[in-house]
C-alpha cells in the first residue's frame, strides 16, 4: 500500500513537472554543476540553527502581521482536522520547508518568502470557514479580510516612504565626493552597508592581474575591461579603496585590496579616512574603540528619525528593506547607520 502511495501517477507527473520547473529557472544547475554543487556546499559553513519559534515571532509575524499569520494556523489546523487531502501538498510544503529553516538557515526574513503564498492561501480559507460556520453576510466577511490585512497595508504604506527617499549609502556617496579629494585612502568597513565607490583606475588594472588566475576568469576580465574603459573617458571621482576584513571573512574579487581592522595597519598603508558602518562584523568591535579614540569623526549618516540613534533597533543586520514595525516607524530612508573618520597621524 505504502510503494502503491509513492509511485503513485500523480505524484510522479507532480514530481517531475517540479523539476522541469526548477531546470528552466535554473539552468545553471545542470550547464555548470560542478560549480553548482560546490557552491551549494559551501554554504553550509554560513548556516546555522534558529530554533523554532524565531522564523513564526519574528520573520512570519512581522512580513504578515498577526492577524493573517494566526487566520493561516487557524486554516492549517482546520484543514488537518478535517482531513481536507487536497490540501495536504501545501501543508506538507509548509512544515517540512519550516523545519528546515530551524536546522538550516540564517534569522533574516527572506528566508521565509517562499512560505507567504501558501500561508494565505489558508489564511483566506480560515476566513470563509469562518464565515461559513457564523453564517457571515458577504459584506461583513469583506470586512473581516479587510481588518486582518489592514496592518500589512499600512506596513506597506509606510515602506513605499521609505523606499522612494534616497537611500543613506547615496547619500553618503554624495558627500564623500563633494568633500573629499578623487584619490584618497578610504578604508571600508563591511561594504554591503556603505556606498559604491568607483576604485582608481591603477587599482582596477591590479584586479585584472589578479582576475587572470581566478575561476572563469573570461567573465571577470570582460567586466572588469569595461569598467576600465569607463574609468579612461570619464571624470567622476574616484578613490582608492582598501576593504577592511577578519579573519573569518571571505576576500572576493571587487573586495580587495584587503587590510585587517588594525589601526597601525591603516596608517602604514597611508589610509585618510575610514568608513564604518555601524553593524560591523563582531570581530572589528575593538577596533572601533580605537578609531573612536585616534581619529576624528568628520560625518555621520543616520536613516533614522533621531539623528542621536547609535544602534539599529533591528539586531539582524539589514539585508534588504527594514520589515520590524518598528524600524519602519523610526525611519526616513533605508540603509544603515555609517560613519566617517579621518585618521590622525
């Protein structure tokens, strides 16, 4: 009975239609999958366990809100007591990619989008059963759906401000340019959080070196041809860039040079001025009590409200938009709080 379940038709044509799916999205997979697979590996290393509550209290409530999160467990359970098994493909989708997320993931919220969809989809199914057992007028169940989305639409609101104002990194790369001399030492903090700054053209000739040698080596010498060529006609600023890292960081390609977060280090490579944001990997804490003792603080940036704010109130770094109600209400632009020093010699 149990083999007659698995190799059932039509779990196979679903099986396989999934597959075909997954290769005409990813094809990639299958044209390089040697360095698919490697690449699949090495992130174990950037994998960690979350438990099992903070995907549900933090990830699911703050991208839903309460009310349609605790509407979609009210579906989920309602669907399983019933024994609904037309519903049991997105219910076993649900839990096992949760539990996955508890062993084999990082706390940022994005790891959760995949589950949204199906979540409201039981989530709307709670509100007709709902309806359905009170014998709910049409209207009065429009306004039921209406108030368990309303904190998502006004999340939403409030992000679309923030979104169309100009991000903290842009403009700290505005006045980075209008206050300090093309050429400059300017050494970068984790540059995720800080804005794109153009590396000298004598900078960009060293990464071809060093491009050469490197794995599929044509795709990085073509772009980086290009961004000489730019480099050649044009007149923007530029500066030469020196990346800050641990010795647990990964050096890549458009991050190098790199230095370690040493004082002493910075000024024997002539370094002016440091840029720091303040969600900085762990390991760099001690050398920002001494950035903060040996050199001048000549600008900061703040995305939030209070220009006074030293921390994010989010403590998972920002990999995207801010999601917590919380960091949306305090804020006027995205991005992190960055910070610029000038090295005294």
């Amino acid at each position: 009975m149990t083999w007659r379940l698995i190799l059932n038709e039509k779990l196979v044509v679903v099986a396989l239609a999934a597959l075909v799916s997954y290769s005409l999205g990813n094809p990639y997979t299958w044209l390089d999958a040697k360095t698919f697979f490697e690449g699949f590996f090495a992130m174990r290393q950037f994998l960690w366990t979350t438990g099992l509550t903070h995907h549900f209290t933090y990830s699911l409530r703050e991208a839903m809100g309460s009310p349609l999160l605790l509407l979609s467990v009210f579906g989920i359970f309602s669907s399983l007591i019933r024994g609904e098994r037309a519903k049991f493909p997105f219910l076993v989708f649900i839990l096992g990619y949760y539990l996955l997320l508890t062993r084999f993931s990082q706390p940022f919220d994005r790891y959760v989008l995949p589950l949204v969809p199906f979540l409201l989809f039981f989530a709307a199914d709670a509100i007709l059963k709902i309806g359905e057992r009170m014998r709910l007028l049409p209207w009065t169940l429009m306004i039921v759906a209406l108030v368990a989305l309303s904190p998502s639409v006004f999340k939403i609101v409030l992000s679309n401000r923030i979104l169309v104002s100009e991000d903290v990194r842009t403009v700290a790369e505005k006045w980075i340019e209008a206050h300090i001399p093309p050429g400059a030492k300017l050494a970068l903090g984790e540059p995720f959080f800080l804005p794109r700054l153009r590396p000298t053209l004598e900078q960009l000739k060293e990464k071809k070196v060093l491009a050469a040698g490197q794995r599929a080596a044509g795709m990085k010498l073509r772009r980086i041809d290009y961004m000489i060529a730019e480099a050649e006609r044009g007149s923007a600023a530029r500066y030469t860039l020196y990346f800050m890292v641990t010795k647990s960081s990964h050096e890549f390609l458009f991050s190098n040079p790199s230095i370690p977060y040493n004082l002493g280090s910075l000024l024997q490579q002539g370094v002016e001025y440091v840029l720091f944001p303040k969600t900085a990997p762990a390991g760099s804490s001690g050398f920002y009590d001494d950035l903060k003792k040996n050199a001048l603080l000549v600008q900061k940036f703040s995305p939030y409200r209070d220009p006074d704010r030293e921390v994010p109130i989010d403590p998972n770094a920002l990999t995207g938009t801010p999601s917590m109600w919380r960091e949306i209400v305090a804020r006027e632009r995205n991005g992190q709080i960055i910070e610029i020093y000038k090295l005294l010699r």
